[in-house]
C-alpha cells in the first residue's frame, strides 16, 4: 500500500472520529471547547505564515531534511511561533512541529500555551500524535489539555486506523 493510500486511512479515521477514550474529566465545558479549538485553527489560519519563516533545507542521495521558524502576528492581537523540522528518505519520513500562542486572539478567544505534533509515515505504517496545553479566554473559556494519537497501518491487502486519547477531557467525538 502506497503512503497516499496511508494518509487517506489516517484522514478518514480522524473524519470518521473512532473511538478515542476520555481518560480524564472535561477541564472545560463542550461549548467552549468546540470554540476554542474553531479560534485555535482561524488563527493559524489566518496568521499566514508563508514569507515569515526562516527555512533551511538540504539534499543528499540519502533524502531530505528541512527546518523552518518563525513569528507572526494573530488576527485579533498577540503572536504565534513555530518551529518545524522534517526529514525524509526513500523508505520513509518524519516530521515535528512545535506551535506556541502567546496572548493570540481570533474570533473573539485569546488563546495561550503550546501544541507539539509529530509525525511518521513508512509504506506500512502512518502515525501522528498531538500533545499540549491551551489556555482559552474571552469568548470560551478554559484550560485545554490535549493528547491525541491516530496510527493507521496497512500489509498490502488491508488497512486499518485508530484514534486515542482527549482534547479538553473530551473525547474526540464528543467534541464533533
């Protein structure tokens, strides 16, 4: 199974929202939480990172790596910060990206803290894990604690997904 085949299993698992366990008790009301996490992603949105990066890449017969960094303004006032690396070779490839909010408004939430994502991915075998801890203010309200994984696999004739854990003692189809 080819690695597009992958993160197509991966993606329909996140959008089909499987299982996930709710480990520990909601930190914040669902309203919120949904609110929050929409502000979270308008405001990476709407950042528009590209042209504010500093990128550094190289190529060698072995593969590729790239890293990038950079701060820009939110919508609403405050910033967000990343730094991303990435490494890829034939068989397979690697990446983390670290995103930190500081006082960084969208849609009327002012969100704090940080999110950390890594991700694989081999001809076999697609993994992405997610992890951090948001602060919400203004427009929903609360603390945020996340650890999501979702692992998708394949051996030629099938594949498979799952999703585990909670965003805001949630599960993630609670939040849906």
């Amino acid at each position: 199974m080819t690695r597009a085949a992958l993160t197509a299993v991966l993606t329909m698992t996140c959008l089909l929202g499987a299982a996930c366990d709710a480990e520990s008790e909601p930190t914040t009301d669902r309203d919120s939480a949904r609110a929050g996490w929409l502000a979270t992603g308008h405001a990476l949105e709407e950042a528009g990172l590209e042209g504010v990066l500093s990128f550094d890449a190289s190529v060698s017969e072995d593969g590729a790596s790239a890293m990038a960094t950079g701060t820009v303004d939110c919508p609403e006032g405050g910033t967000v910060s990343v730094e991303a690396a990435a490494e890829a070779t034939q068989s397979d490839a690697a990446a983390d990206l670290d995103i930190r909010f500081a006082n960084c408004a969208a849609d009327g939430v002012t969100i704090d803290g940080g999110l950390s994502f890594s991700a694989y991915a081999s001809e076999t075998v697609a993994e992405v894990s997610m992890s951090g801890d948001l602060e919400f203010s203004g427009a929903a309200e609360g603390e945020c604690a996340l650890d999501l994984s979702l692992r998708a696999s394949a051996n030629g004739e099938s594949a498979s997904g799952e999703i585990s854990g909670s965003m805001c003692g949630w599960s993630w189809d609670e939040l849906g």
